[in-house]
C-alpha cells in the first residue's frame, strides 16, 4: 500500500520502444506525485474527440419488443443470475422423470388457455373484414393448425425443452394486406367469393413457406447478425403500426364497424348507449389486462382472468334474462355456424384449386419481400431476447434455420408464419420446465380445437376478444410510438412517427419505401456532419534534439498544423474540407500544414477534389503542405489525391512546399528541420554547455543521466559521435508532462497497452504482477 506525501518530485513518461510486447506491464499503485509525460500533446487519450452517436444493444432492442404476446409479460422479471436448466436443482424436477412431465403438462395446460384467444384475435387480423366474415370459424381452424405445426417443430428440434414456437403478430400485418389485396384483385377480375378466398389462401401459405425458405437460408449462410442491419426507426414505425391495426381490429370487432384509418374513428363517436357500451367495455378489458401483466405476478393470473371473463358475460346475460338470440341480434356474440365444420373440411375453401386467380399472385412479391425481413428480424431478436437468461450461447443461426423449417412446415399446411415467443419461454424457464411434455400439452391442445367439430367463437363475445386485441394494440404503440424515444435520437423517432403515419395514410410497401428512404438521407445528413478532421496544434515529434533546439520549437511549434482526417471522406465531407479547414488553418497562423490520412478508410473523388483545392488556396499564401500515409501509389487514395491536383507531381516535391511522407511523427520532424533553419537559438542555460542545470529541466536530465547510456548524436557530416548528453537530456525533459497522482490511485496496469515509461522522483509506489 503507498504511503502518501507532500506533492513534490517528478515522474516521466517515454514512449514505449518498438517490440514493446503488451501484457508486461506492472500494476502501480502511487501516492500523491507529480509527473511530466512525452505523450504528444493532443494525442492523448484523454483528448480523444467522441462524437454524439446513438448505439442499439440488440438485448435491449429485444426487451423493447415486449408487445409479443405481452399476455405473459407479467412474468418478467428483473435479470438475475443464469441459473443453466440443464442443472437439476433440488427444486427443480429431473429432467425426463415423471415429476418433470406433470410440471411441464401443468404450464403447458396454463400457455394453451392464454394461446386460444390470442389465435382467434389473430384469425381476426389476418382475415379482417367482412370479406371473410361468413368463413371465419373454418378459417380460425387453421389459425389453430398453423399454431400446432409450429409448436410441434419447435418441441421437436429446439434445444431448450421449454422453447414456446407459435403464430407471431410481426408477420400478421403484412399478411393482412396480402389477404386484402388479393381477394380485391381477384373480385375486380371476375372471381366469385369462394374462388377469391381459394386465391387468398394459396397467396398467404405460399408466402408463409417463402418466408420459411428465406428465413433457413439466413440461418444456412450465417446472416442473422446482418440482419439487424435493417433500419430500426422502419421496424418501429412498421412494429407502431401493428399496434395500431390491433386497436383498430380489435374496435372493430368489440363494435361490429368497420375501423381502418384515422378518419373513421369518427363512428364511435355518436350518441348510441350499445355502441359506447361495447366500446367501454373493450376498453375495460384492456386495462384490466394491463393490470394484471405488469402488476400481479401470479402464474394463474391470467389464464383465470381469460376464462372468467366470457363466462361472467354468459353469466349475467342467464341473469338479467337476456336471451342468446338477443345478444346476437345486437352483435354482443357472433351467430355460430349452421352447419358446423371440423378441422379437416376448413380445405374445402381451397375450391378445389378450380378457377384460382393465379394472375393476381406475382403483384405480391414486395409484400413477401417485406414479409421475409419482418419475420427474420423479428426473429432475431426474439433470440437474442431468450439468450440474455442462458448460460450458455445458443447456435442463433441454428434456431434461425430451425424457425426457418416451421414457417415451411406451416405454409404447406395452410398456416401462417410464426416464431419463438419470447416472453412465454422464459416464463416456462422461470418456472423451471424441464420436459418437452409443455409443448406437447400445447400442440395437441392446438389440434384438438382444429379437429374439433364445433364453433368456438360462439363462446367468446366481441368485446372479449375486441379488448385483447386493444391490449396488444395499446401495449405495441406505447413500446414503439412512445417509449422508443428513450433508446433512438431525435432524428430517427421522428422517422418511426413519419414510417407509422405514412403507412397508416397510404399503404404497407409505400410507408416503408418512404421510411427506408427517410433513414438513408438521414444517414447521409448525420454522416456528413460527423466531423471528418481534427486540427492540433503545439505537438511535436518524438525526435530527440538538444536543449536550445526545442526550446527553439517551444517558441515555433504553433506554426504547424495537424490535420488529422479519419474515416470515410466522401461528397458530404467535401463542404468541411473545402471552407473549415483553410478558415481554421488561417486563424491559427501556422505556417506548416501536415494533412494526414492514416485514419482514413477511403475516400471519394469530391473529396479529392476538394483537398486538391485546398492545397493550392494553402500555397497561395505561402503555406506549406506535407502528406502523411496517402498508401501505396497503386491504390485508390493515393490515386486519387493525385489525379485531382492534390499530391505533387512526380520530381516536383524539391521546392518543399508540397511534401509525401509515409507518418505524421515523420512529418513533424520535417517541418520542425525547416523551421529551426530560420529561427535564431537561444543560449545555453547559464550560457555553459555540458552541465545540468539547477531548474527543473536539469534536475529531470540529471535524473535520467544516472541510468540511461550515453546518446548517439549525428553531426553535420553524418558520423555519430558522442552527444552532448546533459543539453540533450535537458531537451527531452522540457518535453515531459508534470502529473499529479494521488494515493491509492492507479499509474498503470498489467495488460494495457504501454504508451509511457513513468519515473518517479517523489512519492512511493508499489509494483505487483498478477499470479
């Protein structure tokens, strides 16, 4: 432990020589001391220039999606340690034992109670209107079957046994509009009801197994982490859409009108006791379940509140003696089937594959493209979301290609797409399901109301399932209309509310044109206004000189300017270069202007161009201009710069007011060479040569004159001889940075890369290397 003292005394920094290997560095831990460092002025890291920039942690974006299926959002809870399920805890059930299959076949009961409300809702989206009102509960039977094909793909090949794969709402909306779209092409082109159904139903499961082949191969190729690349406001806007077609789906139902843009919203206000009562009472549903998702944390919760509730309502309706026929009449239920269906005769819709529209299908290839990146970003996160809690990675783009096979799987069973629900599979997680007997409970729950020969929206009000479509509605737009400011710059939230609106007004593939264009000019304008350059000034190479020499410089040193350029130049960078750094060079005075490119990626010929102009408005003040690391002639930069004017001409660098360099350290010793030559020295402390002198420079040059071995210096006619070492250690003091450290603080640590070489000359400290 150091022990402290009075702030007096020096430590030195030097760069570290070359072959310096990281990982040698000793842990100091110092006193209060003053040092002097030789890290360049300005090259520190301490004056690193961190531009505003707004980064997206995809875990975070994951959580931020909690719209899907926030029916179990209840279970979230804060992330604790990752506890792997492979363990078998001594309150958990061994995995494959018969205790572990009632547990799983007990949660799996309770996420198939939540789930069949949740398809019927979805059914509703997919199939709005009424278009498809009269089939309706044949087609809710498929919704079923595509829930269960999913389901079974996922218990089958997904390495968590508690993995929940189902019907997803990312996809839904786009769907939604392929369903619209193509039964109004085909009606406009001749088709009856029933063969413009037939038609819909092909495009919606040949797209779904379109998206399914696209999603595999994501995952064969490795591509999932390019698939974030997508823009996220376009996500947001098109995810605060979906919000806002579930509000509006679920209005529709719960009030029997047909409510699609902003301006029909109108309907609901009127003076009509029946419509505002089914209204409220959506409504209601819809706080009731935010209520319980976010504030009661009990596993029955929910599935108690979705089973009472239509019982409640057939309850008072037996008790107020209001008959079926009656509420039906005033379209509190749906009228059930006439004749109803099992599962198996839903593919009579098909017509047999008679008289399909197959000329109407091509016009949906933008709706599919969109679909296949909707439901393979999604995805991703939804991945990324389940591996926060696993000890272990999981294989992304295995579980990419696995998602892959059941959206194919579903698509050739007349299912839509789907995907891991994330929030239910960590509430089976968390509660500790270790069999795969859930997800079988799930499936063939799933099957069974696929099979089963009877109505079942005649048992669930409109208002029932029109508030659970308000809640998911609610809940997505406060996520991404609201919340998202918090995680996006203001730019870019402004571009989720111009995707929202601009899909809301027009349509799907038009609002995410415009979001997708918005994003790109809004790069390019953020980009452009990245700074592209940093000037220093007052910095100096690492050469070795004597004492009346740098202090010479000392006198000279701001008539050089650094421009150190970094990352891509490009046309947006060319307005910077040509009016930012001529004024700044000018109000600095400086004389010498070193341009370096060793941070450059590339750059583009407007910016060649525009350097090119500014080297020649430099020279016409009489300013010279050295390059530092342009590359190798033969490469694009290189080429450029010269092309457009920039560089020199071959033979035509001896004038030196234009100069190629291969470093900035090696720049700053040229244009320090031309200054000393017309800068008159100064003398020698005390006028001697030879000795250490009493003030601080002497007292560090003595000080390293106790340990270092005599310099080389080279004289006029190139021979090295012997330096007059106390002029030239003093040279190098004054260019040491005094530090102060306190005690207890660190110097340095083992590991980090050594950039200095620190010499204490007041204070103790302490040297350990890590066993």
């Amino acid at each position: 432990q150091a022990n402290r003292c009075p702030p007096q005394g020096f430590d030195l920094a030097m760069t570290t020589p070359p072959g310096h290997k990281q990982g040698q560095d000793l842990e100091s831990q110092a006193s209060e001391t003053s040092s002097w460092s030789s890290e360049e002025d300005g090259m520190g890291p301490h004056d690193s220039d961190h531009s505003d920039r707004h980064s997206y942690d995809l875990e975070t974006m994951s959580m931020a999606m909690s719209h899907r299926n926030p029916a179990l959002m209840s279970t979230r809870t804060p992330r604790t340690s990752q506890a792997s399920w492979r363990r078998a805890a001594s309150d958990k059930p061994s995995p494959g034992s018969a205790a572990a299959a009632v547990h799983g076949a007990i949660f799996g009961a309770i996420i198939f109670v939540t789930c069949v409300p949740m398809m019927i809702s979805y059914a509703a989206i997919v199939f709005r209107g009424q278009r498809f009102a009269s089939k309706l509960p044949m087609l809710t039977k498929l919704m079923f079957l595509s829930a269960s094909v999913h389901m079974t793909v996922f218990s089958i090949f997904s390495s968590m046994p508690f993995a929940v794969g189902q019907v997803q709402d990312i996809g839904l909306i786009a769907l939604a509009h392929i369903a619209r779209d193509v039964f109004d092409k085909a009606m406009s082109s001749g088709s009856t009801d029933d063969e413009a159904l037939a038609t819909v139903l092909i495009a919606c499961a040949g797209a779904t197994a379109i998206t399914g082949v696209g999603v595999w191969i994501v995952g064969w190729l490795r591509l999932s982490k390019y698939v974030q690349l997508l823009p996220l406001p376009v996500i947001g806007g098109y995810l605060g859409y979906i919000g806002y077609f579930c509000l509006a789906a679920g209005a529709s139902l719960a009030t029997g009108l047909t409510i699609e843009g902003f301006g029909t919203w109108r309907q609901c206000f009127i003076l009509d006791y029946i419509l505002l009562s089914k209204l409220g009472l959506s409504l209601g549903l819809a706080v009731l379940l935010f209520f319980i998702s976010y504030k009661i944390k009990h596993v029955a919760a929910l599935p108690g509140v979705l089973i009472a509730m239509p019982l409640l309502f057939f309850l008072v309706l037996r008790v107020s003696g209001v008959s079926l026929e009656t509420a039906r009449n005033e379209k509190w239920i749906p009228e059930p089937e006439k004749h109803p269906h099992a599962g198996w005769e839903a593919f009579q819709l098909y017509n047999g594959f008679q008289n399909i529209a197959w000329h109407v299908l091509p016009s949906q290839a933008s709706h599919i493209i969109l679909l296949v990146c909707f439901v393979a970003f999604g995805s991703v996160l939804d991945i990324a979301a389940i591996q926060t809690e696993q000890p272990e990675p999981l294989d992304s783009d295995g579980e990419m290609r696995m998602i892959g096979i059941s959206n194919l799987a579903s698509g050739l069973t007349s299912g839509v797409t789907g995907s891991y629900i994330f929030s239910m599979t960590l509430f089976m997680q968390r509660q500790k399901v270790t069999s795969k007997m859930a997800g079988i409970i799930l499936c063939l729950g799933e099957f069974f109301l696929f099979l089963l020969p009877i109505d079942i929206l005649q048992f669930f009000p409109g208002y029932f399932i029109g508030g659970i479509l308000a809640f998911f509605g609610i809940d997505i737009m406060l996520d991404w209309l609201m919340h998202s400011m918090e995680m996006l710059s203001f730019r870019e939230y402004l571009l989720v509310w111009l995707t929202f609106l601009t899909i809301v007004s027009t349509d799907l593939r038009t609002g995410c044109a415009v979001g997708v264009a918005a994003s790109a000019c809004n790069f390019l304008v953020g980009f452009s206004l990245t700074p592209a350059f940093q000037i220093k000034q007052g910095i100096t190479s690492t050469s070795a000189r004597s004492y009346r020499e740098t202090m010479a410089l000392f006198s000279v040193s701001k008539k050089i300017a650094c421009v150190e350029f970094s990352g891509y130049l490009f046309f947006g960078a060319a307005l910077q270069i040509s009016e930012k750094i001529q004024g700044q060079v000018k109000k600095l005075g400086a004389t010498d202007v070193i341009l370096d490119f060793e941070k450059v990626v590339t750059l583009d010929a407007t910016s060649a161009k525009a350097i090119g102009a500014l080297v020649k408005s430099l020279q016409m003040v009489e300013t010279n201009v050295v390059f530092s690391a342009v590359g190798p002639k033969d490469k694009q930069m290189y080429r450029l710069l010269m092309k457009n004017g920039a560089l020199p001409a071959e033979g035509k660098q001896d004038d030196g007011s234009c100069m190629i360099v291969d470093c900035m350290d090696e720049g700053l010793c040229l244009c320090e060479s031309r200054l000393l030559k017309t800068t008159a020295f100064a003398a020698s402390p005390e006028g001697e040569s030879g000795h250490f002198t009493n003030d601080t420079a002497g007292q560090i040059g003595l000080y390293l004159h106790s340990f270092l071995a005599p310099l080389p210096f080279q004289s006029d006619d190139g021979r090295l001889t012997p330096a007059d070492t106390p002029e030239l250690l003093m040279g190098i003091a004054l260019k040491m940075e005094e530090r102060f450290v306190d005690a207890g603080m660190f110097i340095f640590e083992e590991g980090e890369p050594c950039s200095e070489v620190f010499l204490i000359l007041a204070g103790t400290a302490i040297l350990q290397r890590s066993e």
